[in-house]
C-alpha cells in the first residue's frame, strides 16, 4: 500500500498489522487475532480522524493517489458485455482515451473516459491520461454512435489535461475539445458524466457536457491544476496548496456554485481504501441518473442541458434589462 | 576636454508617469522590423506597419471603426460587470485587479459587443479586448456573447466574435472553465436558427477560448501571423523538450494544418468580410 504525506498514522498501523500477520504466519499457534480485532477498530478510528477534514490541496493529492481506481476498473466492476472500441478514424487510436459498447443492469449504453496507467510503462502508453486530439475525436465518434442506436453515455473524466504537444497542436487540439462541447450539447441521449480523479480544465471538459454532471467526493475540477496556477500567478511552485484553496475546486465548492449537479460519496479513506464500494455506490447513481432522465423528451432534455450551462457564471447586471 | 560632454546639472530624471510611451506619444517603432513611423500614420494604416506588415494589437474600439460602417453601431450590454465571488487573491485581490484594469482601459470587462451594419448589411460583433486583463475569459466574457447569440438570433443577424486572449481568467476558477461550455452551448441555438456565425481571430488567441468558440465558426478567418493554439508555446516546449519550429502555432500554420478558412489583412478585412455576408445572407427567389 502506498500513503499519502497526511496519511502517516495510518501507515505505522497498517505496518505493525502486516507484522502481526507475519508473525501468525511463522507460528499458527500464536493467536493474534485479538490484536488484529484491535489494530482493526484503531484503524478504522484513526482513518476517520485523518479523513474528517481534509483540506482542499490533500483532496488533489487523493484524487491523483497512484492506487486510485481508474476508469477502466469501473468499467470492470459496474458494467458487463463490455466491448472495447478504438480509433478515430482520422489519425490513430489515443490509449489515454478508453471506452465501448457495454450494459449496466441491463441497459445498453455507450462508457468512455481518460485511462491512466497503473506503473511505468503503461503510465507512457497512457500518456498519463492526457488524451491528444484523436482521443477527443475518438470519443465523439463513440458518442455519435451511441446517439445513432439511441444509447446513453457515461463519461468518465479523469486528466491531468489534455497533452500539450507539438503535433496535438498540428493536429488541432483546441478544434478537437471546441467540437466536442459543440456536439456534446447537441446529443438526442442521456450523458452522465462522472469525475472519478482529475477534472483539470479543457481536457476534462471535452468529454463534460451532460445532463448530469458529478464529482466523486475526493475529485477536483477546475481551469487549471493548483501547480500550474502557482507558476503563472506567483511565479514559483511554492504555493501549490494556497492555489487549491483559492481555486476552490473541490466537489463541495463546485455542487455549491451550481457548476457540479451532484457529488458522489467516497467510502471512509477514499475511493482507493475500499475501491469495490465505490463501484456498488457509482453504480447507483449511474443507475438513478439514468432512469431520471431517459424517460425525458430528448429535445426537451437538449434544451435543459443548453439552459443549465448557459446559466453559469456571476457577474452584475447595473441596469435591469427592459 | 571638452566640456560639451560633461553633464552639468547633475540628477536630471523623469519619473515613470511623466516618461510617454508609444502608441501614446508621437513615435511608434514597430516590434517585428523596428521602424518608426509617427502614431498618425500608424492609426492611419490601421495600426499596421507601413514597412512590414506587422499587425499591432487593437481592441474593440479599434475594430469596430475599421468594420462597422460609420456610426452604425450600438454598443450592447455595457452593463455587465465583473465580480470577485470567489474573493480570489494571489500577489494582488482579484477585486483590485478589476478595478485597476477598468481604470487603465476605461472598458468594463475584456469583452465589448455592438451591433452595426458593415456596408449596410447587420452584423453583431463580440470583439475581445486584450488590454482588459489579457483577454481573459471569465463569467463577463461568456454572458456577453451568451446575449450577443440571443440578440443575433432574434434580430436574424449574423455573428461574429473577433478573438484575442490569453484564454481563461484564473482567478474565476471554475466559472471562467464553464464559460467554454455556456458560449458552445450557446452557439449550437444559432447554428440551429441557421444563422452565420465567423470566429475572427488575432494575435493571441490561445487556451480555453480557442478550445471553444473560436474554432467553432461556420468560417474560421484570422490575422496574419498571429498566435492561435490550445497549449500556449512555452509549456509545450517544456512538454516536450525541444524546440518549436519557426512559424510553429502562426496563422499561416493553421491554415496550413486545416483549421482555417482564409487569412485576411487589416485593410481587406471590412471588404472581405462584407463579401461574406452577403453570401450568407442574400436573399434568393
């Protein structure tokens, strides 16, 4: 197991369990269980401590925790018959962008999000889940055809953006995330789109325009990463964790500004501590989300979805307008 | 020696404020080929130089003069203002920086729309200003155009946002990433009433306005050689560790790659756009 900085305690339990263990399994006529029962509860308590208030910047860090669950773990768990798609049909095939044809409880439906890698090589093959244009264009066409034989979508979002690259910006990265909120708008079906890690900025939202958009609870979503925000507004990196506070890019700030519809529980100690859990409570609200809004008229549910976005933003208004 | 050379009245300075700088005094020196020209004759070729080409940045202001016929346009929507609602602050407040930027500029926020006619047909222009805080995108930007697509749409009149932008506005977090989502929204209600819609963009046009509207036009026309891209230069050459091409992310780059439709000088812009609409636009029996 892997622990964050802010997750010391529990790291020291964690290590006298495995040595309790290891003791039981050099001598079996030692019992430990009752140690065990104990180190259990202590964890449990002290997981409930280190959780209760977690600040802005500890929730990025839980949202990028290297054994976060990714999209295609989801997928494993919540969906069957799942049948992986690739290509654009234009350039290639992006593996930082994953999804296909699958069933939820029954229910056709297309899934696809950002895949991150889980160690070195597949972390490259991923490009770290930054998609380049052809991922963006890969997903559309998932999404276009999941439109054409009237089956929902359910993005997945987790990016630390999409790649900066020469040949992305050949290939028309900005054109690429343009046409997707273009056409995203414009779907006859369903789209529920889940953040389930990162949700950094126009690579996040190219795949982000829903009728329903949640954030797991220990996700963040905003213009820019707090390191990136550091750079350009204080010109150092130093002050990462001031920018995740000014940001205020948590799933709680973001559902209490309107910009998120819902936010979506973690189990005590993060999507990661129990991941089998987190997949029985998306399901659910995969499954709500979809039987609130598939029995709605699709140009109906078009214009709710202009209206909802069309709404965001603050600003003053002096005069009323006559 | 000589006491031709030797300074006499010792400590003569100039404080800054006194200290003019072009385009605000007589001289301007263009950036790109460092000739001088005087700022008449700058204003004159529309802020062109007159040896190189180079187009010099303009704001609304500006624009609109070239574009609209003479004094058809009505500005709409002053009224919208920005607000700090999240009290954002870095080195300075964000509340602060408002009110700073509003007094250098004497503009309310890094967008401006007006309704004219360019020799006499209707046009709605949203046209950036990038003296207002780099251009950037925040909540301001996106209700302006939001309203700018519904005035266009019920007055039947094409449409037209003239980009310039570093991209989105930092200190509005989210709201200002949202404004790429509620302008593309926005923009599928005029595709659908069937109304043209051109993304003009100059130099900078980069970021999150890029990512949205200014690639979205039924025509994507821009400046010459001006800086249009997702990832700004300088990232991505930290990305990937090598040098950028020459040219890398120009206009003629983009037109190169497909992602434009024309390229069109300062002076032809009015003519050529003009041209445009009518085909747009003209009726048929």
């Amino acid at each position: 197991m892997q622990f964050l900085d802010f997750e010391k305690p529990l790291e020291e339990l964690f290590h006298q369990m495995d040595k309790l263990k290891e003791v039981h399994a050099k001598n079996d006529k030692v019992d430990v269980s009752n140690a065990i029962k104990e180190l259990e509860d202590s964890i449990e308590i002290t997981r409930a401590k280190v959780y209760e208030h977690l600040t802005p910047w500890q929730r990025v860090q839980l949202s990028r925790h290297p054994e976060r669950p990714y999209t295609l773990f989801y997928i494993s768990r919540l969906f069957n018959n799942f049948v992986e798609i690739f290509g654009d049909r234009q350039v290639k095939d992006d593996k930082a962008m994953v999804g296909g044809m699958a069933e939820i409880d029954g229910i056709p439906v297309m899934v696809l999000g950002q895949q991150k890698g889980t160690n070195t090589k597949s972390r490259q093959m991923r490009n770290f889940g930054m998609a380049n244009p052809e991922g963006y264009r890969k997903a559309l066409r998932m999404m276009k055809l999941a439109e054409k034989f009237n089956r929902p979508i359910i993005t997945l979002i987790d990016t630390p953006g999409a790649y900066p690259g020469l040949e992305a910006e050949e290939r028309g990265q900005g054109e690429a995330i343009a046409r997707n909120l273009f056409e995203m708008t414009n779907l006859k079906v369903p789209v529920i789109c889940i953040i389930i890690g990162e949700g950094a900025s126009g690579g996040a939202l190219g795949i982000g325009i829903g009728d329903k958009v949640a954030m797991l609870e220990n996700t963040w979503y905003t213009v820019i990463s707090p390191e990136s925000c550091s750079s350009i507004l204080w010109h150092n990196w130093e002050n990462k964790e001031k920018a995740a506070e000014q940001l205020k890019l948590t799933s709680t700030d973001m559902k209490g500004f309107g910009l998120v519809d819902d936010v979506i529980p973690e189990p005590l100690g993060g999507a990661h501590a129990k991941p089998d859990e987190m997949a029985t409570i998306l399901k659910q609200y995969i499954l709500g989300a979809l039987k609130e809004l598939t029995p709605i008229n699709a140009d109906k549910r078009i214009n709710q979805r202009i209206d909802k976005f069309s709404k965001m933003g603050f600003y003053e208004d002096q005069v009323a307008h006559s | 020696m000589s006491t031709w050379f030797k300074r006499i009245k010792q400590g003569i300075q100039t404080a800054t404020h006194e200290k003019k700088e072009a385009p605000d005094g007589v001289w301007h020196k263009c950036p790109e080929c460092r000739t001088t020209a005087t700022v008449k004759e700058l204003e004159q070729h529309l802020y062109v130089c007159h040896k190189c080409g180079y187009h010099n940045r303009i704001n609304s202001k500006e624009y609109f003069n070239i574009i609209f016929d003479e004094g058809s346009e009505t500005l709409l929507f002053e009224n919208i203002r920005p607000v700090d609602k999240l009290g954002f602050e870095d080195v300075k407040p964000y509340s602060k920086r408002i009110i700073d930027a509003q007094k250098a500029t004497g503009l309310g926020d890094a967008m401006t729309v007006a309704a004219g006619k360019i020799e006499g047909q209707d046009l709605v222009v949203a046209c950036m200003n990038f003296n207002f805080i780099g251009g950037s995108m925040g909540s301001v930007v996106g209700e302006k155009i939001s309203r700018g697509i519904d005035y266009a749409i019920e007055h039947k009149m094409p449409f037209m946002i003239i980009s310039k932008s570093g991209g989105a506005r930092m200190m509005e977090s989210a709201f200002s990433l949202m404004q790429m989502a509620k302008t593309s929204a926005k923009l599928t209600r005029l595709d659908k009433a069937r109304l043209p819609y051109i993304s003009f963009m100059t130099d900078p046009t980069t970021g999150g306005v890029t990512a949205s509207y200014a690639m979205l036009g039924d025509i994507n026309i821009a400046e010459p050689k001006a800086l249009i891209g997702f990832a700004g230069p300088r990232v991505i050459k930290e990305t990937i560790k090598r040098d950028l091409p020459d040219g890398f992310q120009r206009s003629e780059f983009l037109l190169e790659h497909g992602f434009l439709d024309f390229i069109v000088e300062r002076k032809d812009l009015k003519a050529r756009l003009s041209t445009t609409i009518n085909w747009f636009m003209k009726a048929t029996a």
